[in-house]
C-alpha cells in the first residue's frame, strides 16, 4: 500500500526554513477530519448534533466555537464545518441525522490546513485577502470563507494567527504565495 501524502508535504522543508526567524510559522497540518454539518439550527437534530459535539452550534455569522479537540465554524445560516483530529469518529453526528432533517458529510479530503502564525502572520496574509484581519475585528473565535491570492479559502482565526483551509487541488499554489508573501514581508 503506497503511503499517504498529504497535499502540501513537498512544502514541509521550506516552511520550516520561512518560519527560523521566529516572525512568522508556516506549517501544514495535514489529515484534519473535516465534516460538513446542514440542519436547521431551530431543529431537535441540532440541539442532538450539539449534544454529540459538547457545545452549541455558532449561530452568530461568522464565528467558531472549540469544545475540545473540535473546532465548529459557522459557515451559513444551516451550514457549519467541524475540524477535528485525524481520526475524528463522527458517526454520532450522522446517527443523531437519521430522521433525514439534515446531512453530515465527511469532506476531509476535500481540503488541507494550512497553519501561518507568529507576529508577522497578519501581515502576510493581508498582502492577499481583502478581510480586515486586524485581531479586534478578526479575532480568535472568528471565521470566514473568503479568497486568499485569488484562491477560495476558510480562515479561522487563532491567538497569534490564523489556520488556512484550502482546497487539496490549490495547496501548492497558496504554499508557493505563502513563501514569496513572507519573504517579502520577513526583509
């Protein structure tokens, strides 16, 4: 059995090479389960889905909520991903749906992680998203899909970052902007 490669590992070298300053870290976090949750807020099966996940789902535009290991972000009036640890057994989720009031699909493959943190983070990724990513408008608890170098990304925002979540077919292209971005921002 060929062994697993995650979309951005050719990259792992280099990011570790961007991130020596200290300034800025850029490093893949690869194999996060990813699940795409749809039901209506209001519903039974969501205070259920809310029970399985330990916390209420975010019903705030926007936000993300941790409970745990899981992170839950917001990403319509309907619609919310939980990001969990590789391996993350989320059958409960889909047990809690079987009335067919909403669905639960497993889109870990759809997508990478990309974590970009430390001081100059911000900075870096302001050269490519239109978001005001200042930390009191943009700040830990907050997500958003938005493009980053003309590419369709999630970015949930950290203490001292944010993670990226992008599309597997354009992780290489956004490692290779990452880089040229925090070696313009890191002279």
């Amino acid at each position: 059995m060929a062994e697993r490669r995650s979309p951005a590992a050719a990259f792992a070298g280099r990011f570790e090479a961007a991130s020596a300053s200290g300034a800025l870290r850029l490093a893949e976090l690869p194999f996060l389960t990813q699940v795409n949750v749809r039901v209506d807020p209001a519903s039974q099966a969501a205070e259920e889905v809310a029970g399985v996940l330990g916390a209420p789902l975010p019903t705030e535009p926007g936000t993300a909520m941790r409970s745990g290991e899981l992170t839950v972000a917001w990403l319509g009036p309907d619609e919310w991903l939980v990001i969990g640890p590789e391996g993350f057994r989320y059958e409960l989720l889909r047990k809690v749906m079987a009335d067919g009031h909403g669905s639960v699909v497993d889109v870990s493959a759809q997508r990478t992680t990309l974590l970009v943190a430390g001081p100059r983070a911000r900075d870096v990724l302001a050269h490519g998203c239109a978001l005001d990513l200042h930390p009191s408008v943009f700040g830990p608890g907050r997500c958003a899909q938005t493009t980053l170098a003309r590419t369709q990304v999630v970015l949930l925002a950290q203490e001292d970052g944010c993670l990226v979540l992008v599309r597997s077919s354009f992780a290489a292209y956004l490692a290779v902007w990452l880089l040229d971005a925090a070696t313009e921002h890191l002279r």
